[in-house]
C-alpha cells in the first residue's frame, strides 16, 4: 500500500482546449465527393446481389439420386421404402452413369455395370437398350481415340467464373490429351439417324461445347481441340472445332459441324 501526500505531488495545470481545425472548401468539396462515390458504389454492389448468380449449365444429364437414406433402412436390414415409389432415370443418364463406371479399355464388365445400372435407375426392363447404347458409345472413335491418348478423365465436373460475372457449371463425359491439346467428348441418345439431323443437333448443342471448351481452357491453361458428340442411337459422331465455338453464338450448320 502508498501512501501519498498531495503536497509533494506537482501542480496540474488546465488543459489547454481542443480547437477543431477548419477544413478548406476544397478539402469538404473532396470528402464529399468521396462520400458521394462510396454511395454509388454501395448501391451498384447491392443491386448486382439482388440480381443474383447468372449460371449457364453445360449438361443435360440428371444425377441418379435414387439410393436410399441410412433412415430408410432398418436394423434388420429390410427396406423401410420401396424403390417402386423413387421416379425411374432416363435412358440417356443410365447410359453416362454405364460409360463413367465401366472398366477401361475392354469393358468387360459392361454388361454387369448395365444390369446393375438399369436396377438403380428404375429401368430393369431398359436393360437392352442402355446396353446397346452404351456399346455404341464404347466402340466410338472418339472412345478409341481416348484410349490410345496420353491421358484421359470420364465424368469431369466443372466450374468456371467469366469475365462478366456469369457462372460456367457442368460436368464433361470424357476428356483427354493429344499431345499439348484437350478433346472434349459427350455422349448423346438423341433420336436422330440422318446426316442432316446429325448436324442439326449439333448446332443445337454447340452452345454446350462452347461453355465446355471455355471453362476448360480456363481451368487447364490448355487449348482445346475439338468438342465431340457421340450419337449412340445412330452410331456416328460430330466434331466442332474451337475455333469456331463462341458462348451465346450457335454458329451456321454449314460452317461449324464437323464428322468425327
């Protein structure tokens, strides 16, 4: 404990008074401007959030979301639910799910990956066709060519930023490396026969390729080559090149489609 005596402690004096400095005109004129600008800024920034994401999906096939909850499923091991009651897949989902889990290169298990595909998907009496399809797609050229490349991926997802804000989403069937160049492939189950029809879907799909090739150079820092469609139904495919892929510009049948 101290103890101290005022007397011996020194003389505090008054403080002197806080005097505000007075800001120029130019100095005032330039906060205000300042202000003026943040506020701008802060409003522009508000509106683009309400606005929300503006996302281009690059894929048409839907996620087999059919299996079971652990909830569903009780101690015994019996079914709670009935997959009867779960909406069947399509056709062409069952057929990318078969080309992501078959065995590369033969596919020798392609028939058991099918079997038990189809049962997942709600479509058992599907079976033959998923098969058919998915032996076409196996037998392609651009398959062929995959496999004899410097690497290849199946079921690439993907997302990219553009310059202008827009969101890139998707997921690639098939992509590999010639050489210091990327080809995107994608299978397709389009009811199409004729070379005309072939070229009219692939125009049709050439916005997908673009978003494909975008977000791929983007991601890799590589060039892509060509974008591939693989029509299973009609056993043929179609190339569009890179360079003439643009987002938002579909291009002309005559000039954008390539056989393959």
């Amino acid at each position: 404990m101290h103890v101290l005596d005022p007397a011996t402690l020194p003389e505090i004096g008054e403080a002197a008074p806080d005097v505000a400095a007075t800001p120029s005109t130019a100095e005032v004129d330039a906060a205000l401007a300042e202000l003026d600008a943040w506020s701008a800024g802060r409003a522009a920034t508000l509106e683009r959030a309400g606005e929300g994401l503006h996302v281009i999906t690059a894929s048409s096939v839907k996620p087999i979301d059919r299996v079971f909850p652990l909830a569903a499923v009780s101690d015994a091991g019996e079914l709670a639910i009935s997959l009867e009651l779960a909406p069947p897949v399509d056709i062409g989902t069952a057929v990318h799910r078969v080309m992501e889990l078959i065995t590369l290169p033969a596919g020798d298990d392609l028939e058991a990956i099918t079997a038990a595909v189809c049962v997942e998907s709600g479509i058992a009496s599907a079976t033959a066709e998923v098969l058919e399809l998915s032996r076409r797609c196996l037998a392609s050229t651009s398959v062929r060519r995959a496999l004899r490349s410097d690497r290849y991926e199946r079921e690439v997802p993907f997302s990219a930023v553009l310059d202008d804000g827009t969101h890139l989403v998707g997921r690639m069937d098939l992509v590999f490396r010639e050489r210091d160049e990327v080809v995107i492939v994608d299978f397709k189950t389009d009811k199409v026969q004729t070379a005309a029809e072939l070229d009219a879907a692939t125009v049709g799909h050439s916005g997908q390729a673009a978003a494909y090739a975008e977000a791929t150079e983007r991601g890799t820092g590589l060039s892509v080559r060509e974008v591939v469609f693989v029509y299973a139904r009609a056993g043929a495919g179609r190339s569009l090149q890179r360079r003439a892929l643009r987002l938002g510009d579909s291009g002309d049948g005559e000039s954008l489609v390539c056989g393959a």
